[in-house]
C-alpha cells in the first residue's frame, strides 16, 4: 500500500506530506489546482520519465519520496533481488531531479537507478489514466487484455524462447544455403565485424554509465573554469593585478596618512580586515579547485569510448545495449559458415523439428485463450450490467490459422485477437473501436480493470480521472464499481464527479492560492463537513448553498448506505 508521499518543488507544490489509508481515497479540485501533479509526482519514484519543466521555478531541485507498507510477496522478492531487502514488508523509494537532468534514487535508503524503480512499478501501483480507454481503440492491444486475465505470463515467455530460436535457427540455414561467393563474402564481412566487437568489448549498460560519467566530468569542468576565474580576479596572476593585490596596495597608501588629520587612517583597519578576508577567500578557492575530481584526459577518454560505441551501434542498426548480444550472434553465425560442409542438411531437420514444438505451444496459447475468452465475456457482460450498460454484450473474437503447414507466427503465437461490442439489445456484435463512445470506453475499461484486479490484490490502483465522459446515474455505477475494487486493496481516485467522491472512505481537496506573486497548492483531508463542502462545489460550482449542502449531505448518507449493504 502506498502509505505516505512527500514532494517538494514539483511544479506549483512547494511543499507536501500526504498519508493515505487502506479502501477507497479520492482526491478533487478545481481545474490546474496540482491533481495531475500528483500523478507526476508519483510517476517519479515510479521511475518514468519526468520533465524537467517540473521543477517549481527557482528551485535548485525537486524531489519526491513514498513509503509503501504491507508490500506483496513478489515486490519483497523482487527488491530482495535487486538489493534491496525489507525485514518489516516497507520500502521507501526516493527520486531527487535536477534542472541539468541528474536523477538521484534510492531505494530503502540505498542508491537505485531509474530502470530499477521502473521494474519494481509494476508490482507496486498501476495507474490507470484518463486515456487508457481509448487503448481499447487499438486492435492490437485486445490480445494483451486477453492474456493478463487468462495469466498467460510463463506461457508466453516460453514460447517466446522458443521463436526467438527458431528464427536464429532459421538465419542460419538461409547463411548456409548461399552460394560459395556469396558465403565468402558473407565470412570476410562476419570476420571484420567480430573483429571489431570483440576489440570493442561493449559492456552491458556500459553507454549509459559512459553518459552519466560525461555528464559530471562536463560538470566539474563548468566548477572548474568558475573556480580558476574566480582566483584569477581576486588573487590575480604574473600578468593581471587580482583584488587582494590591489587591497594590498591600498592599505600601503592608507598607512601613509597615519598621523596626519584625516579620516584615511580610520579606514584602514576596514581595509585589513577585507585584506584578511581576501586571503581567507583565495585559500578556499584554491583548496577547493585542487580537491575537485576532473581529468581532462579522462573526459576525452569518455568522449572518444562514446563516440565508437556510437559508431558501432549505427552501422548496426542496434541500440548500444545489443551490442554484446549482437557479437554473440554473429560470432556463432561465423563458425557455422565456417564449418559449413555438412551443418545445412542437420540443421534443415532440427528447424523442422523445432517449428512443430513452436506450432504445438502456439496452439496451446490458442486454446487456452479460448478458454478463458469465454470467461471473460461472461464476467465483463456482468460487470457492465452494473455499470448502467444492462443490453451490453462484448466478447473477444479470435482468428487463428490451423494448419501448421506454411503458418506464419509472431511473438504472441498464431492468433488475432479484438473485442467486439453491442450496446443494444438485437443488435449484431461489431469492432468495439467502430461503435463504442467515450462514456461506454471508461465504463468498459474500469471493467476490465475490475475482473483483472483479482490477480493483483495487493497493488495500489490509482485511477486519473477514469469518469470521463460519463455523468448522472451511470457516475454513481462508476463509483460503486470503484469501491467495489477497493475492497481488500489500496484505490486512489482523481475525480470531479460528486456521485464517485460521496462513495470514497477518505476524501483530499486540493486547492491553490496565490502569494507574493507565487502560486501555492494545499492538500487538505476533509472532514465530515469539509467532504459537504466539496461535494457542494462539485456539484453547484463556487457557489455552495444551502441546497447544494443538503444535497451533498444526502449524497453521502446514500454512500453510506451503498457501502454498508455490500457487508451484509
């Protein structure tokens, strides 16, 4: 659960601590108030990338940390893993963000990267945005739905596995199959680039440390020239007269007037005293450019080892990560060519054999998918029932080539997946993107999200303003249905619609104001009579009456209600 998040200097918050409670927590207020900064700012520990127009202007830096408690199993083992272990089932995740683009992460108190908070997201919040319906428009995402509710994850993987060697496999026996010329040709180039790999040595995650290490030599640099400068002006040089040296030379000419009446001799002991002060100065600026941590020669080193990895991974065609896995795959392709002669007929029948195990497990995903197709429909079907959708039907179409013989396959397997949806009674069941409106997406997304959440009951869910273009009655369905998944895990909802935020346990308002020419945001959580008041604002706008109270009163006793009659 996501216990507490603290930000500081994130856009228009200067500064915010909020604690969250377990069940269903809304957060409203008015349009540019800092309800989408608090997604940003989640975003941040999650890992994600942030810009840096974030940062609040003026400040040096930002920063955002969370303590997430009662952390599942797999997120502990996860962490465990990666180094990060948790003897109490807590794990505090901290992002510090600097103008220049320097991120400082920690987890549990240790130095983490960005790629490291991004793997451990997942199994710690989902957060469902106010644009995720519309990825339900998108054909080629039906069949990723699909597949998180059938839990096909270790299906998937392994048959993955597979397919990526059978089309090594496959390159292969096309390397073989070429002619002699064409196969010398093949070897001298394979050689050269071998060649040049294996002289390279490309590391692993080796160009983005190479990036991070220029990036604070460029730095040092900067401090370096500032510094020298800096001495330059007031210690001076054989060629240039600095400050001191020129304090100096007017404490000279003061000690000329002693005993002569005028006020110089008073000044002089000023003067001794910025003479003092100068000298302090000049020691700390030399003692501090000599303490800094920058080469030169190190930097062109760096410069030099990026610009080849650079050049290698464009002449390639790959990321500098591929690099290793690149050398790899053309070292083995050079010793096949080379040892040619009798490897073509051997591998034609182990690619043979090979395609059938990877036809046999495609049809495996085909059937289970299936199976847990028909579940889905039944399940989604009820779900929108309950969401004001009684006539809706949607289920998920899938087209699968039978014959092994000639099949061509993808990483997902053989089969074509999308959702097709009637909203009316009697009518045929067409593409979901052709017939469903932006009201009926959100509806059918949070039900979706309804029937998957049961695999990941101890994740966060957060959901941004997931109500959009739905009102009324259908509203009040949206929130019931929001409670409902909040029941046994943690739910976060950004909302402008009354009828979801009466149903809430725990209601924040944010609210912003102005000072000193600066904007301010306040989180505020609301009380009894607070929550009245928001739910007046949200229902009648600024002006709250004695009406739209008694209304927002009643709204919250129906909740009351609604929530007590699920525990019967």
């Amino acid at each position: 659960m996501l216990r507490s998040l603290s930000i500081d200097n994130i856009a228009v918050i200067e500064h915010a601590d909020i604690d969250f409670e377990d069940g269903f927590t809304v957060l409203s207020g008015e349009t540019g108030a800092g309800k989408s900064i608090i997604i940003d700012s989640i975003n941040a520990i999650l890992g994600f990338r942030v810009s840096r127009e974030l940062i609040r202007t003026g400040a040096s830096s930002a920063s955002v940390s969370a303590l997430f408690d009662s952390v599942g199993d797999a997120a502990l083992e996860k962490a465990a893993q990666m180094g990060y272990p948790s003897e109490d089932k807590t794990l505090t995740v901290s992002r510090q963000m600097y103008p220049d683009g320097r991120n400082i992460c920690r987890v549990n108190g240790k130095p983490a990267g960005l790629a490291m908070l991004r793997e451990l997201s997942g199994i710690l919040v989902n957060i469902h945005g106010q644009h995720d319906g519309q990825n339900l428009l998108d054909e080629n995402l039906h069949i990723d739905y699909l597949d998180a509710f059938a839990g096909l994850e270790k299906e998937l993987a392994d048959f993955g596995s597979k397919y990526d060697a059978l089309l090594q496999l496959n390159r292969n026996i096309k390397s073989l199959s070429m002619s002699n010329a064409d196969k010398e040709r093949r070897i001298a180039g394979l050689t050269e680039d071998v060649a040049q790999l294996q002289k390279a040595n490309v590391k692993t995650g080796e160009y983005q440390e190479l990036k991070n290490l220029r990036s604070s030599l460029i730095r040092s640099q900067k401090v370096g020239t500032a510094l020298q400068e800096a001495m330059l002006l007031i210690s001076g040089d054989e060629n240039t007269s600095g400050a001191l040296t020129l304090v100096s030379e007017s404490i000279k000419e003061l000690a000329q007037c002693g005993g002569i009446e005028s006020e110089a001799p008073k000044i002089l002991p000023a003067a001794k005293e910025v003479e003092a002060l100068l000298s302090d100065l000049s020691s700390e600026l030399s003692s501090s450019f000599f303490k800094l941590d920058f080469s030169p020669q190190i930097l062109e080193e760096t410069e030099s080892r990026l610009d080849l990895i650079t050049e290698l991974s464009e002449k390639h065609r790959v990321d500098a990560d591929e690099l290793p896995g690149l050398l790899a795959e053309l070292t083995s392709e050079l010793n096949l060519l080379q040892n040619s002669e009798d490897n073509l007929e051997e591998l034609k029948e182990l690619y043979k054999k090979k395609r059938g195990e990877v036809y046999a497990l495609a049809t495996g995903l085909t059937e289970k998918r299936r199976e847990a197709a028909a579940r889905m429909s039944r399940l989604v079907r009820d779900e929108l029932v309950q969401l004001d959708m009684p006539s809706a039907n949607m289920t998920a179409e899938i087209e699968t080539q039978e014959s092994p013989k000639g099949v061509r396959f993808t990483r997902k397997g053989i089969d074509t997946v999308r959702f097709l949806l009637s909203t009316n009674r009697g009518e045929r069941l067409k593409p979901l993107n052709k017939v469903a409106s932006g009201g009926e997406l959100s509806r059918i997304m949070l039900a979706l999200k309804k029937i998957l959440s049961a695999n990941e009951p101890s994740v966060t869910a957060i959901f941004d303003e997931i109500d959009t273009g739905v009102s009324g009655r259908a509203a009040n369905k949206v929130g019931q249905k929001l409670y409902e998944i909040s029941e046994g895990r943690q739910v976060l909802c950004i909302t402008h619609l009354p009828q979801i935020a009466s149903l809430a346990d725990h209601h924040f308002r944010i609210s912003k104001h102005e000072e000193d020419e600066r904007t301010f945001t306040v989180i505020e959580n609301l009380d009894e009579k607070g929550r009245m008041e928001e739910l007046s604002r949200l229902t009648s706008g600024i002006n709250v009456t004695e009406s739209s109270l008694k209304s927002a009163a009643e709204m919250l006793e129906m909740g009351r209600k609604y929530k007590k009659s699920l525990t019967k």
